[in-house]
C-alpha cells in the first residue's frame, strides 16, 4: 500500500505578495508609475507603508516584477508559435489571438508596459523592456517574412510597415476593451484578423 499522500487539485490561494502586486498593477495602470507612491499602494492594501516594505523593497520592485513575469509568459507563447509547424497564416493568426488574449487576462500589465516603458526603461534595471522590445519585433518580422516566403501573404508587402501596423492597432486596444463587454476579446480578434488577413493576403473574395 502506498504511503505517499494524495495530490490536491484545490487551487492554490493567492499569496499576500500576489494580492499586493495586483493592487500595485491596477494602480500604476490607472495612475501611471510616477504618480503612484507607496503610501498608495499600502491604503489601498489596507497596510501602512512600512508594512509594504516587509514584501518589497520599493514600487521598482514590484513594477519590475509585474512586467517581467507577464513578459516572460508571453514571449514563451510567441516562441512556441514560431517553433510550431503551423503554416505561416496560422502562425499570424495564433500570435494575434495571444495578444489579444494578453490585453484580456492581463490589461494592467499591458496598459503599464504601453504607457511607463518609455519612462521606466531609463533606468538601468529596466534595460530589459527595451530588449523585450527588440524581441516583439523579432518575431513579427518573422511572421510575416514567413508569410510572404511562402506565398500566403503578398509579396509587395513592406514588412516593417506592416509590424508597426499590427503592433500599434493590436496593443492599443487595451485603452477601450473591458471584459464582458460587447464583444469578448475572442470576437475582437476574430474581426481584427478578418480585416488583417483579408486585406494583405494572396487570395481574394
């Protein structure tokens, strides 16, 4: 007879350090990094200041850990589309869907990244966010090199207009779209790829 105890499939509780860092996101992404001190963050935690600093050294820490573990996610799913066998439509199609699936499950990271990026990565222990940057435009040139070498896409395209395109029409939507509203970010991007594909791809209606 096994000895060993059974696995639990509860989920697991949030941690206090968990419940901190969604607090401090939510307001840097309300407020803006710079105009979001510690003493906010602690009042609406419920703690004082001085409680905060038991968890994290200051509200660097904390926006360094909030974007560099949503990031991490993310690039690991872009990664796994460029590894995958899919043909290059089907890639496109399975990275917009990720990213509108990021503006869903993770507005405030994403919100923080588009608007304090340019602020935070002057900083020396921030230097990363411009690498993720470098890397984001990595693999959309990727995408669409594939897409135009293979025939799916056209071949008069002018890829880094097209990056910049989707990067700046995909990402923008996290300044309107809100969860449960109108259309679910499912329908979002079924639309958006709709408008993408059928405008750049080789066949016609």
């Amino acid at each position: 007879m096994s000895t060993e105890p059974p696995v639990s499939t509860a989920p697991t509780a949030p941690t206090r350090r968990t419940e901190l860092l969604g607090i401090a996101a939510g307001l840097f992404a309300e407020r803006g990094f710079k105009n979001t001190t510690v003493r906010d963050i602690a009042e609406a935690s419920g703690i004082l200041s001085g409680s905060l600093y038991h968890h994290f050294d200051s509200k660097e820490s904390m926006v360094d850990e909030i974007l560099s573990t949503f990031q991490e996610e993310l690039f690991a799913a872009y990664d796994a589309v460029l590894a995958s066998d899919d043909d290059a439509r089907t890639k496109i199609d399975r990275a917009v869907r990720l990213s509108f699936e990021a503006i869903d499950q993770h507005p405030h990271e994403v919100a923080i990244f588009q608007n304090d990026a340019g602020y935070l990565g002057g900083f020396e222990r921030f230097g990363y966010l411009a690498e993720r940057n470098a890397q984001s435009r990595g693999v959309w040139v990727a995408l669409l090199t594939e897409g135009v070498e293979s025939g799916a896409l056209r071949d008069d395209l002018d890829i880094e207009l097209t990056y910049r395109f989707i990067r700046d029409t995909v990402w923008v939507a996290v300044k309107w779209y809100r969860p449960g509203g109108k259309h679910s970010h499912v329908e979002i991007a079924d639309q958006y790829l709709t408008i993408l594909l059928d405008g750049i791809s080789t066949e016609r209606p």
